[in-house]
C-alpha cells in the first residue's frame, strides 16, 4: 500500500453530480471482523482502500457517504458492490466497506448515493449557519453538535432560549440563505489558521498539525471544517428550528434543512389534520377544541366524585 488515497470530496462541491462519480484503483483489501451497529452482532465486512475517492468517510460530526464500487470485467460481466460504511483509520487512509471482496488492483467506477450526500451536506452547512447566527444575535456559542438519520442538534452554551430569540435567529439563518452566499473551502498552513484565530476570524482550531482546510460562508464565518457542505448558502433551502430542550450543558436546539424541513413540515401538518379529523375542526382551531375536552374532563371527575359521595352517603355501598 503506498499513499492514502485523493480526497475528491474535498474541492467537489455537492451539488455536482459528476464530482460523484468517479474512477479509481483498489490499492488495498482486507477482511474485517466488526461489531454490527445496532444488533451489536459481529458481522463480516470486507474493508476496501482505493486510490482516489469521492466517499466521505464520517468525520466533524458528519456521518459517511454510501453508494455502489462497480466493477467490469474483461468478459464484459458488471459487478455492482455497495458501499455500507466509509471510515477513515488513523494513517489517513480511507477504508470503503463492502460484502464481496473485489481485488486489488480492480479499476473501479465509484458512485456516491447523491440524495444522501445532499441531505447531509444541507443539514451540515445548516449548522454552521445557525451556530453562526446564535453567536451572532444571542452571543450563544454551540458546545456540540449531532447530525442524525432523522434529528440535527446543537447544544448551546446558555441558560435560556426565549421564543421570540429563537424566530429572529430562525429568521437570520433563513435571510442568510436568501442571499444565497458562496461557501468557498481553501487550505491553509497552521501559522495561518492560528493568526486568523488571533484576529478573531476563527473561533477555534483542531490541534493536529499541518495544513487544514478552512470554510469561509462568504461574509458571515471562516470555520476549520473538513467535511462536504453545499455550493452556496441558496442550497440549504431553508431552515426550520423544531424545539428547544434544557440539557445539562445549556440549550439543545433541534433543526432541519432543505427537503427534511418540507418533510418534517409535511408530517407535522398531517397529524395536526388527523387530530383536527377526530374532533372535527380545522388545525388552527385544535388547541381550543383540545382546551374545552380537557376543561370538560375535570368537571366530569368532579361530578363523579360528588355522585359517589352522595350515594356512599345514601348506604347503598358504591365500591370503588
Ligand atoms: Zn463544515
């Protein structure tokens, strides 16, 4: 095995699709033993190193790319294989896992799953504007942030998260997208990054050294970020603030971006309208309706309560 493989993901900008596909060499394979994830079963996967990728193995919170290896041989014969898992060992080199073993040696097409890696790189580049928009408006600095399946947080470092704070912090990060910003990426030595640290234009530094890679969301942040973001703010396509809960290190904030936030809205509105269904009235009058039900319920209990008093009274021995 010589060197770690190209980072193709790191110049490629998300929304181009042709930056997802692309042709490599598998420069390494090896069988892996791995505790499965959620069954916790240890599984077989094979472990497949290339020389150059567009997969995002997890990283910065962001979890990894899949998509399909596809190999073709002489006889004209296709083999698809699909990538599960992309991790990144500690040497640097990118580990593609699979379950049928390609040689080394294979030219392969490499074809990362587009509507993921979008979805992922709108909520990723969501939360570097909402964390940006929190510091900016509230002075609330993030403390740490989790990008999941079905949930986007950040936890921030405050006591408290008024509501009125939290929509003009929503409606910043939207105005944001609005103007539609370019992220632009570039590398920088470390003595560079450490004064753009002491000027302020950077809040924090990893502590490897070497070059890294430094996110500029034009006008609003630099960020040291190595993960996949979209082109240009427009792309987040809109950002919803769900709730706010109290945990133990402030404030966790959940979000969604792009398709997600339609999504969450569409379902949102669907069970709104199934309960507006069941007690026959419109969304927006639910609340009332739900109110009345509630006060109706107490007077009821009341009710009971003293009718039962009233016949224990009378002997006839109610029991209860
Ligand atoms: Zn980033």
């Amino acid at each position: 095995m010589g060197s770690v493989a190209d980072r193709l993901y790191y110049d490629a900008a998300a929304g181009d699709v042709a930056a997802l596909e692309f042709r490599a060499v598998i420069t390494d394979v090896r069988l892996d033993s791995h505790a499965a994830g959620e069954s916790g079963q240890k599984e077989q996967l094979w472990q497949v190193a290339l020389d150059r990728t567009a997969f995002y193995p997890a990283g910065g919170g962001q979890p990894w790319d899949t998509g399909l290896l596809v190999a073709t041989a002489k006889s004209g014969t296709v083999l698809e294989v699909v990538v599960e898992r992309v991790e990144e060992d500690e040497a640097g080199e990118v580990w593609h896992y699979v379950r049928k073993p390609l040689p080394e040696g294979t030219e392969i097409v490499g074809r990362v799953d587009a509507d993921r890696r979008m979805d992922l790189a709108q909520q990723h580049t969501g939360q570097h504007l909402l964390s940006a928009m929190f510091l900016r408006e509230l002075g609330a600095a993030t403390v740490s942030f989790h990008l999941g399946a079905d949930s986007v947080t950040i936890d921030l470092a405050v006591e408290k998260v008024s509501e009125e704070e939290l929509r003009r912090v929503e409606a910043a990060a939207n105005h944001v997208i609005y103007e539609d910003r370019a992220m632009r990426p570039r590398w920088v030595e470390r003595e560079e990054a450490e004064a753009m640290l002491s000027r302020g234009e950077l809040r924090k530094l990893p502590e490897r050294a070497g070059r890294m890679r430094i996110v500029e969301m034009e006008g609003v942040e630099f960020n040291a970020c190595g993960g996949t973001h979209v082109e240009s703010t427009g792309a987040i396509g809109g950002l919803l603030v769900r709730r706010v809960e109290k945990v133990k290190q402030g404030q966790r904030v959940e979000f969604c971006c792009g398709l997600r936030a339609v999504r969450a809205a569409g379902r949102d509105y669907a069970r709104l309208r199934e309960l507006g269904a069941l007690l026959s009235v419109g969304a927006g009058d639910l609340a009332g309706r739900v109110a009345g039900l509630i006060e109706d319920k107490k007077a009821n209990a009341k009710r009971i309560k003293s009718l039962e008093k009233e016949l224990a009274q009378k002997g006839t021995g109610v029991s209860s």
